[in-house]
C-alpha cells in the first residue's frame, strides 16, 4: 500500500486582498478592536505591557502580555460571543485578569516586585527570557523631579509643587 501524497502547503488570500496594493479590507476594524482592548486594559490593569493582535477575518482576539507568555501563549476571545460594549469590554478585563492571576500578580496596577517575581519563575519559553530593556524599568522607577527654577511665577510653583505633593 502506497503512503497517501502530501499537498504542499498552500497561501490562502483572499479575493478582496491585493499584494500588490497592500488593502487589507479588514486593516481599520483591527486597528479600532487593538485600541479599543488596549483602552479597557490600560484603564482596569494599568502599566502593564500588554499586548494585543485582531483578526477580524478569522473572528479572534489575541490578548497576552509578551514578557511572560513569550511568542507562543495567549488569550484568545472569539469575536462572535462579543455581543455588545458591555460584553466586549467584559470580556477583555476578564481575560486581562485570569493572565494576571494565571502569574500570580495581582488583578491592578503593576506592581513591578510581583511582575520580575513571576517573570523569573516563568519557564523557559520562546522569547521569555530575553533581558529587560533598560527603557521599561524607568516607567515604574522614575527618576527624582529636578527642583523647580527659583524665577519662576508663584501660582505656578505653588501648582507643581501641589500636584507633585498628590502625586506621591
């Protein structure tokens, strides 16, 4: 008996997409759906580094935070149980959550401790361990204010100096 022959992989595009004028007819829907995630996520868990890829030809929603999950895990929602704002925006804080609490951090703003805590603990994983950039650790260790100039108007100095006061 004669093994059955294997089909090359195939490319599928389809008929509305031209490589060589680049119209993705699904590129804006994308664009908004990525936004509009990022907005709930960054207003329920703030200063995490979420990331967020669409495909509303294939019906899904990719949510992940790239620094734990590496290149290979993520939440995926499917578009057509998203009925509504409500249901959306439901749906993205409960995925947002269940990643954090899946790593052990605190559903919330980022508390940089438990976040390099669970990224050492998290296993060896495509694109995981790659070091820190410099960059992302100055957002959540910020350098001390320079002092205010000494010829600068009063009701100003008096404005920073109460905002810097709520601040901390």
């Amino acid at each position: 008996m004669r093994a059955p022959r294997v089909q090359p992989y195939r490319l599928w595009v389809p008929d509305s997409f031209s490589l060589e004028q680049g119209h993705d007819p699904h590129k804006e829907a994308d664009e908004n759906l990525c936004n509009l995630t990022m907005e709930v996520l960054q207003r329920h868990y703030a200063g995490h580094q979420w990331k967020v890829e669409s495909d509303a030809r294939q019906g899904i929603l990719k949510i992940q935070i790239h620094a734990l999950m590496g290149d290979t895990l993520h939440y995926v929602l499917l578009l057509d149980n998203l009925d509504g704002p409500a249901t959306f925006a439901a749906a993205v804080v409960r995925a947002g959550g269940e990643i954090l609490e899946r790593y052990g951090l605190p559903r919330g703003p980022m508390d940089l401790d438990a976040f390099l805590e669970a990224r050492a603990a998290t296993p060896n994983r495509p694109g995981v361990n790659d070091p820190i950039p410099e960059g992302d650790l100055r957002v959540f260790d910020p350098k001390p204010l320079p002092e205010l100039p000494a010829d600068m108007p009063e009701e100003l100095r008096n404005a920073l100096e109460a905002a810097r006061e709520a601040a901390e």
